[in-house]
C-alpha cells in the first residue's frame, strides 16, 4: 500500500518519467486560477464527494494538491475511504512546488 503522502520532488519524477497519473487539484476555481500544475485536473474539494466516482479512476495513481497539504490530505483519506487505494497526497502543496520545483508557479 502506498504512504498517504508523497513529495513534490517524487511527483515531479513521476510526472518527467511518463508515469500514468491523475495530478488532483483540490483547491477552489480561484485558487486555481492564480497557480497551478500543467496538466492538473481541477476539482475543488467540496466537488469531491458528488464526481469522484465519475470523473476519477479508481485504479489510476491519484496524486491530490491543495495550497499546503491539509485538503489534499483529507481528501486522500476521502477517497482511500471510497476504494482509491492509489491516492496520496502531495506534501507541502502547489507552495512547494512552487518555492522547490517551478519558480515560473505563482506563490499566493
């Protein structure tokens, strides 16, 4: 099973590697609009209960981001909870990723 959280640095290996992924962003359309991760979908976490089943592949590695790490982590739980047993959250949020990964990401 996989750890609840994952780092940005990890993410971005994935993502440079061609790994099959969904990167989750869960924070709201505003917050999204000021930055976020190319090629993110976008769900805000309140959405989260009524499209999941929909809209995300529960056999698909979910990687989920918010600003910090809270949300994510709670929805990662959310949706373990719901059988998604590849979902984790990133560590530190879109700020790490920010700050450690792509400068060119607005910090808010």
């Amino acid at each position: 099973m996989l750890d609840y959280e994952i780092t940005a640095e990890e993410t971005q290996a994935k993502l440079k590697s061609g790994e099959t992924l969904t990167l989750l962003d869960c924070r709201e359309p505003w917050e999204y609009d000021v930055a976020h991760i190319e090629g993110s979908k976008h769900i805000p976490m309140g959405d989260i209960p009524a499209r999941a089943n929909n809209e995300l592949d529960p056999e698909q590695h979910i990687i989920v981001v918010c600003h910090h790490g809270v949300r994510s982590m709670n929805v990662t739980a959310w949706l373990r909870q719901q059988g998604f047993e590849m979902a984790q959250s990133m560590r530190g949020g879109i700020d790490h990723w920010s700050r450690a990964i792509d400068p060119k990401v607005p910090i808010y």
